[in-house]
C-alpha cells in the first residue's frame, strides 16, 4: 500500500527527479544542483520549524512519486506569534494511476501543527483541492498584473520566445518605442506605452535610489508591520530569503531601490527582475499607508528608464487601488489560498490587511524563474570540457 511520509535527505535525489520530470518537462536525471537546493530550501533553511515537515508520497515497490513541499513562516497577528505554513511544489508522477495521491498529500500537510495554511501558486486542480479540504481561495491576492511599456520592444521579446532570430528586430522596435514614447508625454497615461521620460515618477518631493540587502533588512519590517498580520522573519531567515531572490537566472538582474521623500525618509521600496528589452518580473512593491501609488509610479518609471518592455507582478490588495488607476491589466494565472482551523486567523486575508505573496510566500524561491536546465562550459578552443548546472 502506498504511503506518505515526512522527507529526509535520502529522499531528496528522488525528489529532485521527480521535479526534473514533472515540473519541468524534461527527461535526464536531475542535475546535482537541484538536488543540493532542495534540500537547503527544504530540510535546512534557517527559519525551519522541526514540525512542519514536507511531504512524499512513496509506492509500495518504494518509488518516490509525489511531493508537497512545506516552507515554514513564522507570523504575528497584533503581536501575538503564529506559525504558518506555505504548501510548495505539489506534484504526482502517474496521476492518473493514482488520481488521489495529490489529494492525500494536501490533507496530511493542511493537517499540520501550523495555525495558517498557505499557498501562493495554486493551478486550477490544486485550487479545487483546496476548496474540497476548506480553504479559501483569496481574489484579491490572486491576480496578477502587467503594465506594458515599450510596446514594439514587448512583441519583439514574444516573438523572441519562438525564435531567436526575432532579436534582429531591436534595433526597429527601439526606433518605433521611442517615437511611441514620445506621443504618450503628457498628463494622460496610456494603455499602449510610458512616457519617454518617464515622467509619472517625477513627482517632485519623492525620489527611488538604489539600495543593497543590508537596507532592505531594515526596511522590510519597517513596511510589513502596519498590517495586523505579517511575517515575523528571523533576520538570518530573511538574508537567505534576499540571497535565493536574487538568482533567477531566467529573469534578469534583481533590482532593490528605495523611495524617499526629500528629508530622506523611506516611504516604500521595490524589488524586480529583468534586463534591457526583456519582461520584468516584480518580486515585491512595498509602501507605507498612503505612498502605494508613488512607489507604483517610481517602480514603472525606473522600468522605463532601464529599457524593460513591460512589468509583470502579483498583486496585493493594498495595491490594487493605486495600479487600477495606472494602466495596469490583469489576470488570473493561479491562486493564493488560505486553511485555518480557527476563523478568526481567516479574517485578515478576507479584509486585506495580511501581508502576503512575494518574499511571504515562494515566489522568491530559485524553483521559480531560475535555470536548472545542464549546459555545457567551452573552454577557449571551442571544445566542451564539462557539464554543469545553472
């Protein structure tokens, strides 16, 4: 009979196969990389509660073939402790020859000894599990948001996704965004492009300026503690959260700025993803009460500056009001769901006023938007002296 089980470090490599194989479509075994960062994401990171375990699901032959990740996050709601749960990476191999297996490894880990359940990337599957087991499916943390900004360069980098022979076309598209960019200057915004000059972040008494994780370890409390419930990191728990951000391979540079009024006070920072031509990927908008739409326009005014096509986030709720007025679209791509025995923990999420999503959730994680796919170093002749993982 098959059997679930809490994961140990003899489990990882199987895991890692089964990540290799389900997540990301591809056939060779896992590169010892993978392995390696499951088991610190896992089984090592510094905010790890020991009984808030993860999750296989192991056939009786004692193949490994499912999976649900538990990252532990420690939490305050006014003040008093919690322990939440993040539920990560749940995943079968053979679905259909055990269409319950994923439904099992939901239950054992919304069973857990957390008071909050958490999820941050559920599909449409996942969600209706949830929904089965008594979560809640939260809308207004579930949608995700773009705002384009060179509209040439953006098909360009789509058409890029198919063929790469697209890129010969930068050079036009840079010409038809700056004459677009130039027709959008002015008090109106537009749907299609930002102004050439980025002029929505020029407010006049705000500024953003480059910053390094030192700062953003004391910003982030800073930001997150006007909601009733918010994350309550260890800061060596936060410098590995920072850290693993920061490489995502697939996405671009991370960029971290802040936003200051002229005494030099912060009121919000910004943390995104991407290079010059390419989709930017918003990690983490942060605003004191009152200054979400200056960061919002600090954030896409940087972006502009910085040669990004367009910005692509999740959003929060005490976001939503600023960017709805920013030409912002959205979409439902996956779910933040939530799972508490008690209903008053439920209560902040149903209002808005629990930070989550972003650095409190798995978006930071290196199993999103990082490359585990092999490639193959050159030396200076040409010829191929090994193979390594990024």
């Amino acid at each position: 009979m098959s059997e679930i089980r809490p994961l140990t470090a003899a489990d990882v490599p199987a895991v890692a196969d089964l990540f290799q194989r389900v997540i990301l479509k591809q056939t060779a075994p896992a590169p010892h990389t993978l392995s390696d960062y499951l088991m610190s994401l896992f089984l090592e990171a510094p905010d790890q509660d020991p009984e808030i375990r993860s999750q296989i699901y192991v056939k009786p032959g004692g193949s490994v073939t499912g999976f649900m990740g538990a990252l532990a996050l420690p939490m305050s709601l006014n003040g008093t402790p919690l322990r939440a749960a993040i539920g990560s990476c749940l995943m079968v191999d053979g679905h259909a020859d055990d269409p319950v297996a994923g439904a099992r490894l939901l239950r054992t880990f919304l069973s857990g000894p957390q008071d909050i359940s958490l999820g941050e990337t559920a599909s449409d599957i996942t969600d209706s599990m949830w929904r089965k087991l008594r979560g809640i499916v939260l809308p207004s943390y579930s949608l995700d948001w773009f705002r384009l900004i060179n509209p040439a360069g953006f098909l360009v980098e789509l058409l890029a996704n198919r063929s790469a022979a697209a890129r010969s076309l930068s050079p036009l598209a840079r010409f038809l965004d700056r004459w677009a960019r130039r027709r959008a200057s002015g008090p109106e915004l537009r749907w299609s492009s930002v102004p050439i000059r980025s002029d929505i972040s020029h407010t006049g008494f705000l500024t953003d300026s480059e910053i390094d994780d030192e700062v953003l370890y004391e910003l982030i409390p800073r930001f997150t503690a006007s909601f009733s419930l918010h994350p309550r990191w260890s800061q060596e728990g936060l410098r590995r959260i920072l850290k693993d951000a920061a490489e995502k391979k697939k996405y671009g540079r991370m960029t971290r700025r802040m936003v200051t009024m002229r005494d030099g006070t912060p009121v919000g920072a910004f943390i995104y993803h991407g290079d010059p031509g390419r989709i930017g990927h918003v990690l983490q908008v942060l605003a004191t009460p009152g200054h979400a739409g200056s960061v919002v326009d600090h954030l896409i005014g940087h972006a502009a500056e910085s040669g990004l096509v367009a910005l692509q986030g999740r959003t929060q709720p005490a976001l939503l009001d600023a960017m709805l007025t920013r030409r912002c679209a959205f979409t439902h791509r996956c779910s933040t769901v939530v799972h508490s025995r008690n209903p008053a923990l439920l209560k902040p999420f149903l209002t808005g006023d629990a930070f989550f999503n972003g650095l409190a959730g798995e978006a930071w994680t290196r199993l999103i938007g990082d490359d585990w796919n092999k490639r193959r170093e050159f030396s200076r002749t040409g010829k191929a002296f090994r193979t390594s993982s990024g």
